[in-house]
C-alpha cells in the first residue's frame, strides 16, 4: 500500500513539475519557439500537452503521429524540405 502511495505522490510531482515547465515556456518563448516535449514511451507526453492545451488556450490542433495519414506525413515532410531551403 505505502509504495503505491508513494508512486502516485511522484506521478502528481513529476506531472506539475513539467506542466510549470510548459507554462513558462507558454509566458516566455511560445511566440518564437515551438514546444518539443521527448521523453520514453507511454510515460505521459501527449496526456500532459493535451491537459495544458485544454486548460491554458482558447483552441488546438492535436497531431498525432501514431494515427497520422501517410498524406499527412507527406505533407509535413515536403513543408520540412522547403524550410530547409530557406
């Protein structure tokens, strides 16, 4: 029972930690920067971005990579190749 108590109070830590961290990026270089958020497999990443999108902006576009067309993938990568020409 104390280590999943333990798990979840580490779990809610973590998951305000990086939200702070999202939201100073949100006040003070989301005009100029884009927001990458890595890290391992099914620890959270898109839960966290989604919950910050709903609560800290008027609207959103979720992209997810894992459900994306082939057509949208193309598109991306021509957009990616163009940029890199400029």
């Amino acid at each position: 029972m104390a280590k999943r108590w333990i798990y979840a109070w580490i779990n809610q830590f973590l998951s305000l930690k990086i939200y702070d961290e999202i939201y100073e990026w949100k006040e003070n270089r989301s005009d100029k920067y884009a927001l990458l958020i890595k890290g391992a497999r099914r620890v959270g990443k898109s839960t966290i971005a989604e919950e910050f999108a709903k609560k800290e902006f008027k609207s959103y576009i979720l992209i997810d990579f894992a459900h994306t067309s082939k057509a949208i993938i193309d598109l991306l990568n021509c957009l990616i190749r163009m940029l890199v020409y400029l």
